[in-house]
C-alpha cells in the first residue's frame, strides 16, 4: 500500500483515522486550489504580499508547489539567468570521492519509497545522484554531507525536475538556511542553541528539564533541522512546513519545533533521565496532532507566540559567538 508520494505504508497503518482526516482535508485541498487557480490565472506571476503569505501558510496545491516554490525562493529566478549551467555542472568535473560518497548514500535514500528503486521507471535514484553530484560541483565549499540526499529526494517527488530541484537546493543552502551544510555546520549549531534560548524565554520549565538532565540540543533536535524535518513529520505535514520555509524562511523551522515542544510540555517534563528525555522527543514528532497537517499549521502560527526577525538575528549573533569559540 503505497502513499501519493511513493512511500509504503506502515503495517501497523490506522487506515481508518487517516480516510477520516483526509476526507476532511481533502474538501479544504479543493477549496485551497480553486482559490490558488484564480489567483494565478489573474496574474499568471506571482507578487510578495499579504495575500500570498496568507496563501502559502494555508498550504499550496500539490499542482502548483512547484511553480510557488521556485518563484518564491528566487530559484526560478536564478534557472532563467543561467540556462544550460546544470547540464554543465554533470559534464565538465570528475572527482571520484565526491561520486562515490554520493553513491554510498543512494541506496539509503527511502529505501521505502517505490520511486527510488530501480525497477521503478523512471528511477528517481539516478537523478538524485546527479542532482547531488551536479550540486557538489556547484558549491564545493559544502559538496556533500549526509541530510542532502533526503532533501534533493523531496524536491524531485515534488518538482518532477532535476533541474529545477537542483536551483531549489542552490536556494536552501545558499540563502535560506546559511551554514547549514559547510563541514564546520556552524549555522546548524548555531541554530539548534537559538532554538535552546528561545525554549528558555517560551517555554522553561522544558528548560529546566534539559539543563537537569544535561541534554544538549544537539542530541534531540539536530535531524529536525539538518532533514527539515523529513522523517521526523508526515509526508503531507513536511510539504506544508516547506511551503513556508521557501517563501518566508529558516523562522519557520523554529515556529515548528517551538509548537511540538510546548504542545508536549508536559510530557516532556516527566522524563526522570536523559534516554527519558530522548524518548519524548521522538514521541512527540508522531501522532494526531502533527497528523492532522492543516490545524498543526495553524498552530505552528499562533502556539510559540510572537517570533520576531529581528530577535532570531540578536540571538544568531550572541549563539554564534558561542559556538564559533567552541563551548558546544
């Protein structure tokens, strides 16, 4: 039993919940494209306003995902001024180590996804590894580091395009989310201990929890953000998460993971140890609550209270001076 994305259901699978989310879900879906369609055949362009990030937070329409994200993270922007760049970038190099790294990592890619496997046709499997390799040779400051092959796999289930998945990823990491992915992974550590001061300002009695125990971060969240959240969330809910992050930015995975914790405060607050704490991390990513995409969305906006840019840039400043000197 097969998903709409090529992933294989579970045996333990609650078909009779999810056919009753999805009717449900399936009635706003409908509402949401009628809405989209009308706004795209106005312009057939899209402009940044009120209007859009009101749009994008509702959740765009599978068939125009592509179009918004591309447009939205400036990845379109740059495929038109570089036409024939991504073809080049598979036939000019050859560096064996970054190809075999690359390949080690293909087999691992959702092995659970249909898509990927090769007596599937077309085998997305070959065009991830040109993507990577492609992307690799792009930006050899990052190259490539474990967490990207699930990130090209998600664009290219979406996109359908090896192209366009290959400027979607120029826009992750190159503007959207700084540092994440260089060898030192600055900004993801720097990252994850925003998250921890930001836990500590909304939420901290889970605070509390972690500084008893002596948990760092990076032993709960760091997947959460190096996957964006693939693997740790439903398919449906990871897509939605993404629509924002292409339009608004890296806020949003704060928005997410501040939601998940104070929505599970108290589970959180009875671990007894470290492995406890662990343990609650990961039951909170599953269940009804990050089930239900459509309300989880709406909370992820209301739940953390206000997130300001300008204190997510004060607290990047103050965590990266810490990390850069080495205290984590």
């Amino acid at each position: 039993l097969i998903d709409p994305y090529g992933f294989e259901r579970s045996e333990d699978f609650d078909f009779e919940s999810y056919e009753e989310l999805m009717s449900e879900y399936l009635i706003i879906c409908t509402r949401r494209s009628i809405k989209w369609s009308r706004l795209l055949k106005d312009t057939g362009k899209v402009q940044r306003n009120v209007k859009l990030k009101r749009y994008v937070r509702k959740g765009i329409p599978n068939e125009h995902r592509t179009f918004i994200w591309m447009t939205a993270s400036g990845a379109q922007e740059q495929l038109e001024k570089n036409p024939g760049y991504y073809q080049s970038m598979l036939v000019t190099h050859n560096d064996f180590k970054l190809v075999e790294t690359i390949r080690t990592d293909l087999n691992r890619t959702f092995p659970d996804n249909v898509l990927f496997r090769k007596s599937s046709d077309p085998c997305l499997q070959k065009s991830l590894f040109n993507v990577l390799l492609a992307y690799g040779y792009h930006n050899p400051s990052v190259g490539y580091c474990q967490g990207m092959n699930f990130i090209v796999g998600y664009l290219l289930i979406i996109t359908k395009d090896e192209e366009k998945s290959f400027w979607l990823m120029d826009a992750l990491i190159g503007r959207i989310l700084p540092d994440y992915y260089s060898p030192a992974m600055l900004g993801l550590k720097t990252d994850q201990e925003v998250l921890g001061e930001l836990v500590k300002l909304k939420i901290p009695r889970v605070w509390q929890v972690m500084v008893k125990h002596n948990v760092m971060w990076t032993l709960v969240v760091s997947r959460w953000f190096i996957c964006l959240y693939i693997d740790i969330l439903p398919v449906e809910t990871v897509l939605r998460i993404w629509d924002c992050l292409f339009y608004e930015g890296s806020k949003i995975l704060f928005r997410v993971a501040l939601t998940l914790i104070h929505h599970n405060q108290a589970l959180i607050e009875q671990a007894k140890s470290l492995p406890d704490v662990c343990q609650a991390f990961k039951e909170i990513a599953q269940g009804p609550f990050v089930e239900d995409c459509h309300h989880f969305m709406q909370k992820i906006f209301t739940e953390p209270g206000s997130l300001s840019m300008t204190t997510l840039i004060k607290l990047r400043a103050t965590c990266r001076g810490r990390v850069g000197e080495g205290e984590f």
